[in-house]
C-alpha cells in the first residue's frame, strides 16, 4: 500500500494505489507502518500528497505509527497534506501531535 524509497537517512513512504486511507486499507497501512518503524531510530517521512480523504481508522493508524516511532527512538514526520485532511487533522489538534511540512523537502 504505501511505497517506500531511501532518501538521505529517511525512509519516505507514499501511496500510490488509493486516495483514500480509510477502514478498507488501515489496518493494512498500519501493520506496514508499524514493520518499519519498529525497528531503533528509523526516521520516517510519510507523504500524504496522494490522500484526499481519511477516517477515524486512518487517523488511528497515523497515531500508531507515531507513537512506534517513539517508542523507538525514531521520528515520523507527515508532509504534503490535502487541504480537507489537514482541517481535519486540525479540527481533531492533531496538528499539535504531529510534525507536519508542506512538502518532502521541508522535512530533511
């Protein structure tokens, strides 16, 4: 679900078969975020430039991912955020949570 490439010492995880990151796909998302980030001090940058619509498991599985990064000595950083997601990412204050940039480059 989510394609994965090396850039500097990030891994930088995007999706590319689905807009949507919703209960259909979730655990899925999770489960593969969790793989990576598990493992001490990974650094992960997750583009979200392809969403355009998330749910309550979506939103879940983004906290998930966050809370093993930190658990692990790691960073997981989110960019390119679609408007309507980022204002719910925003009414939810998780804009709080997260580390959030405007675009991949931002993040290194």
């Amino acid at each position: 679900m989510v394609e994965l490439k090396e850039k500097n010492d990030r891994i930088v995880g995007s999706f590319t078969e689905t807009d949507r990151l919703n209960a259909t796909v979730a655990q899925d998302i999770k489960a593969q975020l969790s793989d990576i980030l598990s493992n001490d001090g990974t650094k992960m940058i997750l583009n979200l430039g392809n969403i355009k619509f998330i749910d309550s498991t979506g939103i879940g599985a983004l906290i998930s991912a966050l809370k093993t990064a930190r658990q692990n000595n790691g960073t997981f950083q989110l960019c390119s955020i679609n408007e309507d997601v980022m204002s719910l990412i925003s009414l939810m204050k998780l804009d709080k949570v997260f580390d959030i940039y405007d675009t991949e480059e931002d993040c290194f």
